[in-house]
C-alpha cells in the first residue's frame, strides 16, 4: 500500500531520497516531509497576508504586532522547533559503536570507486560496494586525486571524499537489493557517468561474500 | 563614528566570539586534545554569554548612551540580537557530539 | 541670479566632456551610476544565454548539444557572470547613481575612484568574456574547488582567467564599497542625521561594510590558488602540508556573505519603492536597521553551511546550523514590517508594485527552502543536487530580480527624464513570473529523486525528463519576458514624451531635482529636518533651484560639503576634481599588470607595477594646493573650513575602510595559516623556519622607529614646522623593515615543499609589499614639503600616512614575530 501511494506520487526511483531503503534515509525523508508541511502552510500565511492587504477596509494593526509578533516571535518558535529537530536526528545518525558494525572503505578517483573491506583484507572490488543487509555498515571514505562525494541517496545523506582526509559515514539497508550510488561532487569532464552500485546481501550471500566471491 | 560602532558593537562581538568557540573547537578535534573538552567549549560558550551581557549592559547604561534616541533604540536592539545569537548559535557545545 | 543662470553657471564647472569622449574622462556619478547600470545589464543578457544553453543541453537526456568540455564551461561562466559581473555591479551601479541624490549632496567621495572602478570592471569583465569568446572559459564550476583546479586537474589557462579576471573585478567591488561608507558617512545634506537618511542608504551602507569584510577572503584564496598554480606553493595539497578544505572555507568566508550582499540592496529598493507604492511611510524603520545590521553580521558565520558534507564533526556543523536557522529571523522582520506597510497603506497596483508582488512569493519560497537546507540531516541529501539549484535561483531571483526590475520601472522615469508609458510591462512581468516558477519550481523535487548540479546530462531511465523538458521551456518563457523589458526601456528613453518631476508622489531627495538629472544635482544644498524632506516641503525643488540652499553661488570649483556623521551638522568645504581620463588610464595599466600575471609574461609585471605607482602618485598630487584656503562661505552665515586643512579628512576615512578591507585580507591569512597547521593532515613541516633574533629586533624597531616619525612630523606640522627630518627618518626606519621582511622571504623554507614555507612567504610578500607602500609614502611626504604643498592649514596627508604607518606596523611586527617564534618552539 505504501509503495503504491509513492508510486502515484511519482516518489518511486533508483535515486529516490523520498524512496528510502534504509533508516537514514527514511529518517531524512520524515524529516522532508514535516518540513515541507510546514513550509506550505507558512507560505500560504504570507501570500494571504499581502492579499488581505489589497483590500478596501484593514482593521488597524500596530506595528509591533508586526514586528515582534509575526516577525519575531513567530519564526523564533518554528525555527528553534525545527533546529531541534535537526540536531536530534543529526546525533542519531553519527556513526556510535556498535557490535555489529561491519567496516569497509571506498576510495574515489578520477571517474570510478575503488571499495576495500576490513573483513577481507587484500580484496577490491570495482565499481560495486558489497555490504550485509539489516547491518549498519561504516564506510571510510578518501579521495585519491580531486574531491568527490560518495551518496548512495536511497539509504543515506552524502559525505565527501576529500583527499588527505578519511571521512566515516554510517549506512545500512533494511533488506537485500542493489542500489544506485552517485559520486556528487563535480570532478571534471567524467562527472556525469561517474556512479556505482550498491548490493546488500542476506546474512547467507555475505558469509560467501567474505570467502572470495567477488561479483 | 560613535554612534556607527554602538550600532555594529554587540554582533561584532558575537562574530568574535562565534568564529573563536569554532575555532577552539577545530583545535580540540584537529590536535585530539582528551583534557576536558566539553569543559572548554560550555565554558567558551558561557563566557561569551556573559560578554554579550556586559555589552548589552553597557549599551542601556546612561553614562555611554547616545545623545540620538534612535541610535539609542537601533543599538539596544543590535544588543539583544548579540545575546539572542550568542545563546542561540553555541547552545550546541552543550548538547551536541563534538568530535564525530 | 535666477534659476537659469545658476544652472548654466554650474553646468560649466560640472558637465562631463560632451559625447562619447565624456565618458573616458567623466567622474560624474549620474554618468558612471547610469554605465554601470547598462554594463551590468549587457552581462546579464549573456549570462542568461548562458543558462539558455544550459536549458537546452538538459532539456532531453543524451543530448548531443553541448559536449561536457563545452557544457562545463557554459555553466561555469553561468554562474561566475551572475554573481561578479552582473549582481554586484548593478548594485554598485544603483548606489552610485542614487546615493548622493537621495543624500541631497553633489557627488560621491572620491569621483575619480569611481571612474577608476568603473574601467577595471569594464576591462576585467572583458578578460573573463575573451575566455569564453576563445573557448578556455574557466570550466571547474563557479566556486572552483581544488584540487579539481590545482595545475594537475586544471592544466589549461582556464582556470587562471577566472583567478587573476575576477580578482581585477573585485578591485571595483572593493573602490566602490570604500567610496558609498565615506558618501554615506560624511557626504549627506545639512540636517540628515543618521536617523533622518533614506532606508535605502542604510542598507547601502551595510552592505558596503560587507564588501569591504566579505571579499578580502576571497582574494586571498584567489591569490594562494594563483600561486599554486604558477609557482607551486601547496596551500591547498594535502600531500604537502596543505588542505582543498583551505580553499572551501575563504571561498565560502566570502560566498556565503556574497549572497546577502545582493540581497540587502534589493531590500534597499523594496524598502524604498513600496511605501511610495502604498501611498504611506516605511512601517518599523528602525527596527528595519536593526535587522539588516544583524542580517549582515549573521551572514557572517553561516558560511560552513556550504560543507556541511565535508566530513566537519557533528558540533561544528550544529553551530553554523543554528546561525543558519537564525538568520530567518531579521529576514523575517523585514518582510512582515513591508507587509504591515502594505496594510498601513494603499497598495496600488503599478508596473514596480507587481515586481514587489514577484519577490514576496518567490523569495519567501526560497527563504523557506532555505531553511530546510539549514537542517543538517536534510541538507546530507539535498547538497549537490537540483533541490540546491532551485533554492538558490528562487532567493537569487526572487531577492534580487524582481526589486531591481521593481527599481528599474520606478526610477526611469528618473534617468531619463520622460512619462512612463509602460504598455507591454504587465505582459512582461507575467512572462518572467510564470516563466520562472515553471522553471524551477519542479526542479526541487528532481533534486530530490537525485538529479546532481553540474551534470551535463542523464539517461532516460532516471525518470527526470518530463521535469527537465518541462524547466526549460520555461526558461524560454523567461527570455521572452525580458526581451520585452528590453524593448520597452529603449523605446521609452527613446521616445516617451518628456515627463514631470516627480511622477510616483514620492518624498525621498532623488525627486527634488530637474529630470534627467543635472551634472550637479542639486542647484544649492537642501537643510534636512525630516526623513521625507519633499513630502515635508513640496516646494523645496523650485527652492534650491532659486539658490535658497547651501552652495547656492557656483565658482571656479566643484564644491560640495560634508557633516558630521552622526548629527549631519556641516563641518568641511571639500573641493573636487574635474574631468580626467587618469581613472582609464590606471585602469588599462592595472589591467596589464593583470594580463601579464595570466599570460605568464612576468618581466611585464614589474613594469606594469611602476606604471600604477607613477599614476597614483599623480592622482594624489594633483589635489594639492601651494597656499592655504581660507573658510569657505556656504550660505546661511556658514564657513566652513577646507578638508585638506583637518586630521580626519575625506581620504582619511577611505583609507580607514580600505585598511579595513586589507586587515580582513590579513586577518584572512592568518586563519589560513592556523588552519593549515592544526587541521591540515602532513604537518609538522620538515625544516622550521631558522630564526634570528637580530632581523626580529632590527624590523620591529624599524616599525616603531617609523610609527614615532610619523607622530613627530605631524606635530611639527600642526605648530607650522616642516617636518622633513621626521618624514626622513620614518623613510629609513620603513626602509630597515622592508630589509627584515625581505630577509624572512629570502629565508623561508623550501616554499615549494610545504605549506608552512609558503605562507611564511606569502607572510613576508605581503608584509614586503606594504612596507614599500610606506616608504612610498613617507618619499611623497618628503616631495610635497620640498615643494611647498604643506603648511599648518594643509595637512591632512600626514594624517593619512599615519594610518597606513600604523597599519604596516602591527602587521610587521605581527608577521615577524609569527616567523622566528614558530621557529623558535617549534
């Protein structure tokens, strides 16, 4: 049913952040949708506000109504709300230890990724990042030449790869499935075509994973 | 001139303030410093509210009061929005993750 | 005298060279508001055929229009065309037109500066288009990140024309910003205190100060990039005790206060125009200047904002996600004290009132998406996206746009002096309204089904065609609107009838005078009791034009006065200059200086450096006088003492606010340096710089030594002496501090190797630089005594020297003491 309603909603895509697969990114879309509520209504205030203002007959209103109610008060509630909010889910999606946190690392150059796994030292994969689904995965992330970003937008936000630096970003898939990652910092002439896939196996597909199979 | 630098004064000291906390909080990161760091930043945090407060004082008390009730109001008005900021924008080093 | 006969008495001191050669010599501010106006506009139309092409090349996927080479550049040039050569140069454009009219004073502060802007952004703005004309346009997207634009990633030129081109550019913004502090500071009507000026001279002011503390970062980007690039100093290669992350924070230290620069002066117009439209006053002026005051600080520390995805610990990305949130507020008290203005008043629906109408849906649209974007979590999705292009094209439009097409149907009637007859404007607006939301409205949501900014084109299979297709049609529509803007404005200066005085009923100065202005404004000096002067007094136009006003009987000179800045009382008679091509002149060698950097022919450099010294001692020289000026009689049993006769004269208070520009550039380099040694991976250095006690002792008693003569020769002077000994013995202690910062540079290690050798040469170079500044000074200083243009009653210079004096001296000592102590702990 809900699949449905996104579907007609034109929500459903490869790229989706509004189709998310994992619980960042269902938490980022929440976060969209209470904002987007929001925007619409105070949107709706304002345009009524300078219609109403055409009219023949205004009751007179002081100006410190308009100063320190609508254009203090009032934003300075929403906003601390919403910042609120913000920092709250900001803190619940840092990377804390965990028992189960599987590691791997991407590595970004000049147009394609290169992906390493602490469980399985030596190997490299191309192009395709392996993970477990239903785990969070941390994945360490640098640049070999110029900055990228590493997003994969249906499980989670992006994070840079900047070179000289390792950045952590902490995602998981609910379920087995591919999805689409971007690089989403503009490197050059092969930015456009420069993505790569994620694939979340089932707990049994990643214990072959971690024996040698590399596809 | 006067009247311009009581009119700029108090968000010039929360700009100050703002980009030192940030700065001091850069440091504590970049060079891994473990000696009480979240001492350090609620206690950069409460320094600058009380800087704020002396400025907003000072910008109220009769003897450094503008002679022009309009910079009177423009400046005590800039005051409150030192401390708003000052509360506002660093409330943070209380509350969020500060190394991750 | 009747109104007649002054008017042609003080055309002849006033009028600019007829024809097309006035506009090489003029320094009239009517002339260069009214250049700047349609140069800025010539850039727009080619930016926006930039993002038509744009439009095309994403309007189906696969397209072949636009090759990525090709395309990258297109929306490079977009963007960097919008934001240097067309925002900010309108909003100076306005400002120098408008300012001194609405401040009811003759012209800006210093009339040769503002020609000399002028050229430089006439010259650097066709740099930037001969890239494109060439095909080496720069193509790293207009905040041109490194690595992505070192020399290794970035080999061709492309890259260097948008450093060195929009570092000439900035030269403009940065004469500019000094000139409109000094105007509205010092140059305003008898009686216009700061609570009695024009709101929009409030927010011009504000912004000034933001140009002069926005743009220094990035210059000083530019600069570390440029001599990257050329030299191979590492500022920003992590391999080498540099960081890419350097780079993103001056840039963004400008880029985010950039975008309020643009927006404040637009709010300047609204602020303005509709109250008159409303047939009311401003609702909450004072409030209103509280919050463009704050909106300007806050901007200043939002900048993270732009990386909130750089991988900064959660806490640091919260405070700038905080200031981002908060920044809503001010902004928010603005629209809801115009909206309570509008239900104070009457709001009728003219051409400008529909523009006003356009920004209030499209900017608060942006505001608000804006703060979604404030929201870190959020922003980790949205950030390189669509989404992000659709926010900052409904601000930018929206905020800036509409007021200036608002602004440009209110005031033509002023600039060129006919009726209105505006047949086509509604169909216009209507065009460019509908035109851009269809544009960019839906663009949002293929931000967030994952479209990335700067993609040259998508596949089918992304589900983004419709939208895309759909966007730029409407980019279309837009065209059309504005060609039909374009028509209208010509065929209106063209041919309209001429029109009366003052068409909207408004009471601000502007309308106080004939139309199209005169080369002098204002006949004689209105005395300002109240912030809507005509309104107070309908009759003052036929007043000042009889000569009732201060300055009413024309001489040989261009006279105008200034007062005090905070009661408007008059204080100095100041004497301008005339027409000269001196301005265009150190523009075109400024601008070889510049193209030397770029086409890499240094010997030219040092030659190009001579030629501006040489030209900037002949501008300064030729306002001297061989003997003293008695007060000045202004009207009304006034006298005012000449500028050149006080401390804090006109020049004084520019090269204040340029040494505030240069103390942010400093202070800028500073961070830079902090940065790189406690965050930037690869550090410590391997070699510390060696110090040596002797050169740090000998500069800072250089610098002291220098700060005392100074000191000295202006009391000498003020008791009538000649202070030649002192002016000499500040050239040699300069002289001494100029041998130990050439020294540091001489000595600093293996610059080529490491960040830490490279600024502590930057360091030096910049200490280098302004030390033979001073002694240049301190040699002019010397020439004007030698030659009699000095007296008790003719001293501002010293002043002026003590300034820059002061200056070098905390900056050398400070630079000295930065070297050999990092040598010594380290």
């Amino acid at each position: 049913m809900g699949s449905t309603v996104l579907t007609l909603n034109g929500c459903v895509g490869a790229l989706s952040t509004v189709d998310p697969a994992g619980p960042a990114a269902r938490t980022i879309a929440t976060l969209w949708w209470v904002m987007l509520t929001g925007a619409i209504m105070i949107f709706a205030l304002v345009v009524i506000l300078v219609a109403a203002s055409f009219r023949k007959r205004k009751g007179a209103i002081a100006d410190r109504f308009w100063v320190l109610i609508l254009g203090i008060a009032f934003p300075v509630t929403v906003l601390l709300a919403l910042l609120g909010y913000g920092l709250f889910v900001g803190e619940r999606l840092l990377q804390r230890q965990g028992a189960d946190v599987v590691r791997v690392a991407a590595e970004g150059r000049q147009w394609d990724w290169q992906f390493s796994y602490d469980d399985l030292p030596g190997q490299t994969t191309a192009g395709v990042l392996h993970i477990p689904a239903g785990q969070p995965v941390d994945v360490a992330i640098t640049s070999a030449d110029v900055v990228h970003s590493f997003w994969v937008p249906r499980l989670a936000g992006k994070m840079d790869a900047i070179p000289g630096r390792v950045n952590v970003l902490r995602i998981e898939a609910d379920t087995p499935g591919t999805f689409r990652g971007l690089s989403s910092e503009f490197s050059g002439r092969g930015y456009d075509n420069f993505t790569f896939d994620v694939v979340a196996h089932d707990a049994a597909d990643w214990t072959l994973f971690l024996q040698g199979e590399t596809e | 001139m006067t009247d311009v630098l009581r009119i700029l004064i108090a968000p010039l000291v929360w700009l100050a303030a703002f980009s030192a906390v940030y700065g001091v909080h850069g440091v504590i990161c970049g060079q891994g410093i473990e000696t009480m760091p979240r001492a350090l930043l609620v206690g950069a945090f409460i320094l600058t509210i009380g800087l704020q407060v002396a400025v907003l004082a000072a910008l109220y008390a009769p003897r450094f009061a503008s002679p022009s009730p309009f910079v009177r109001f423009v400046s005590q008005a800039t005051g409150w929005v030192g401390l708003v900021a000052a509360v506002w924008t660093l409330f943070p080093t209380t509350v969020t993750t500060y190394c991750m | 005298m009747n109104a007649l006969q002054r008017h042609r008495k003080l055309d002849l001191v006033w009028a600019s060279q007829p024809g097309f050669r006035g506009w090489f010599s003029s320094v009239n501010h009517t002339d260069l508001g009214r250049l700047f106006l349609v140069t800025a506009f010539f850039f727009f139309l080619i930016g926006g055929l930039l993002a038509m092409l744009i439009r095309t090349q994403l309007a189906t996927p696969g397209s072949a229009f636009a090759g990525p080479e090709i395309y990258n550049q297109i929306f490079t040039m977009h963007g960097t065309i919008m934001m240097f050569l067309f925002a900010i140069p309108t909003f100076e454009g306005l400002a120098i037109y408008l300012l001194p009219k609405i401040l009811g004073t003759r012209d800006l502060a210093f009339p040769r500066l503002t020609a000399y802007g002028y050229w430089c952004y006439v010259f650097g703005g066709a740099m930037l288009l001969a890239s494109m004309v060439l095909g080496i346009a720069p193509d790293g997207g207009w905040f041109m990140y490194p690595p992505l634009t070192s020399s290794i990633y970035s080999p061709g030129i492309n890259t260097d024309f948008w450093l060195i081109g929009i570092t000439f550019v900035e030269i403009s913004a940065i004469a500019a910003a000094v000139e409109i502090t000094v105007t509205i500071l010092k140059y305003r009507a008898p009686g216009m205190s700061l609570d009695k000026m024009p709101i929009f001279a409030w927010y011009a002011l504000v912004t000034a100060l933001m140009i002069l503390t926005g743009f220094p970062p990035l210059i000083l980007g530019s600069v570390l990039l440029e001599l990257e690039r050329a030299f191979g100093l590492p500022f920003f290669q992590a391999d080498l005790g540099g960081d890419s992350l350097l780079w993103q924070h001056l840039f963004w230290l400008f880029g985010h206060p950039e975008v309020y620069i643009i927006f404040l002066p637009a709010a300047g117009v609204i602020s303005t125009v509709l109250p008159v439209m409303c047939r009311t006053t401003l609702l909450g002026y004072g409030w209103i200047v509280a919050a463009a005051v704050a909106l300007a600080f806050l901007s200043f520390g939002l900048w993270v904002h732009h990386m909130f995805t750089t991988g900064i610990p959660h806490m640091g990305l919260a405070f700038f996600s905080a200031a981002s949130t908060l920044v809503a507020v001010p902004t928010g008290v603005q629209i809801f004290a115009w909206i309570g203005t509008m239900w104070k008043g009457r709001p009728e629906l003219h051409l400008p009132m529909l523009h006003l109408l356009g920004f209030f849906v499209t900017f608060v649209i942006g505001g608000l998406t804006g703060v979604m974007v404030a929201v870190v979590p959020f922003d980790w999705q949205a950030h390189d996206t669509a989404f992000i292009t659709a926010h900052l094209h409904y601000v930018l439009f929206g905020g800036f746009v509409f007021p200036m097409l608002a602004g440009i149907y209110y005031w033509l009637p002023h600039v060129t002096g006919r009726k209105r007859n505006f047949r086509l404007g509604e169909l216009a607006f209507v065009l460019i309204f509908t035109g851009f939301h269809v544009t960019f409205l839906a663009m949002h949501w293929i931000g967030l089904m994952g479209q990335r900014r700067r993609i040259s084109t998508y596949l089918p299979e992304d589900g983004w065609t419709t939208i895309n297709l759909i966007s730029s049609v409407g980019s279309f529509v837009i065209a059309i609107g504005f060609a039909i803007v374009i028509l209208e404005v010509i065929l209106n200066t063209a041919s309209a009838r001429r029109g009366g005085r003052n068409p909207w009923g408004a009471g601000t100065l502007e309308w106080a005078m004939s139309t199209p202005a005169p080369s002098y404004n204002f006949a004689s000096l209105p005395h300002v009791t109240g912030r809507d002067p005509l309104t107070d007094d309908p009759k003052l136009p036929h007043a000042l034009a009889r000569g009732e006003g201060y300055l009413a009987t024309p001489g040989r000179w261009r006279e105008t006065l200034t007062v005090d800045i905070a009661t408007g009382q008059p204080d100095f008679h100041v004497i301008y200059p005339g027409n000269t091509r001196l301005p265009i002149l150190m523009a075109a060698v400024t601008g070889v200086f510049f193209l030397s950097l770029l086409l890499k022919f240094y010997w030219t450099v040092p030659v190009a450096v001579i030629g501006v010294a040489v030209l900037v001692w002949r501008w300064v020289w030729a306002l001297g006088r061989t003997e003293d000026l008695p007060a000045q009689d202004i009207g009304h049993g006034i006298a005012l003492p000449n500028a050149a006769s006080v401390d804090r004269s006109p020049g004084w208070w520019g090269s204040l606010f340029l040494l505030t520009a240069n103390a942010t550039f400093f202070g800028s380099l500073l961070f830079g340096f902090a940065f790189l040694w406690t965050v930037a991976p690869g550090w410590p250095p391997p070699v510390w710089f060696t110090p040596s006690m002797a050169e740090l002792a000998l500069g800072i008693a250089g610098a002291g030594v220098s700060a005392v003569a100074v000191r000295m020769a202006i009391r000498t002077i003020r008791q009538g002496g000649q202070p030649m000994f002192a002016v000499g013995l500040g050239l040699v202690a300069v002289l001494i501090l100029v041998a130990a910062l050439g020294l540091l540079m001489l000595r600093a290690p293996s610059p080529d190797q490491h960040a830490y050798g490279a600024t502590l040469l930057v360091l030096g170079g910049y200490g280098l630089f302004h030390a033979c500044l001073t002694a240049l000074m301190f040699a002019f200083l010397a020439a004007r005594i030698s030659r009699g243009f000095t007296s008790a009653a003719r001293r501002a210079e010293f002043a002026i020297v003590r300034l820059w004096v002061d200056y070098l001296a905390i900056v050398g000592i400070f630079i000295l003491l930065m070297a050999h102590l990092t040598g010594v702990t380290a």
